[in-house]
C-alpha cells in the first residue's frame, strides 16, 4: 500500500524557491566555467571574469588593451588581458 505525504502549501512554496535559487547559481556558474575555457571574451565576460567594473576594462582599452571589433562587437583576447594585467601591475 502506497504512502502519502501531504505537505503544507507554504513548505512546498519554500522548497519550490530554494530549488530555484539553486537552478540559479548553477547556471550562472557554469556561464561563468565557460567563459573560463573560452579564448575571446566580450567585455561582460571580461568584467565577470576579472572581476572589475565597465569602466575599468574602458580605461584597460584607452590604456593600451587590444580589441578586435567584428560587426561591432568587440571581444578581448585572455591571453592579451593577463599580459596587459602583467604589463600594468604595481610595484
């Protein structure tokens, strides 16, 4: 004979939301995972990635960062990015 658990509506709403959250963060990771692997970067993923503002990663550009438009989208190379990173850092 099957057993049957009724759970309140508000449980059920908690668990709903919680998995959600989880759903979420679990995306965005594996967003963020991907744009590790990836060679070129638009500049969300640069920021994202690097953990620095817009206007920063503007200033970076403006400072000697290469780019490579195409059809207007720029995107950023990881390997120029760390070497201007490199270049760039206090002493």
């Amino acid at each position: 004979m099957p057993l049957t658990l009724e759970l309140p509506d508000k449980f059920y709403k908690e668990l709903q939301d919680s998995m959600k959250a989880c759903y979420i963060h679990a995306v965005e990771e594996a967003r963020r995972d991907v744009a590790i692997t990836k060679d070129y970067l638009t500049i969300q993923e640069a920021t994202k990635l690097y953990g620095v503002s817009r206007n920063t990663f503007t200033k970076w550009t403006g400072l000697g960062l290469p780019f490579y438009k195409v059809e207007g989208k720029r995107f950023y190379s990881r390997k120029e990015i760390n070497n201007f990173i490199k270049e760039h850092q206090s002493k």
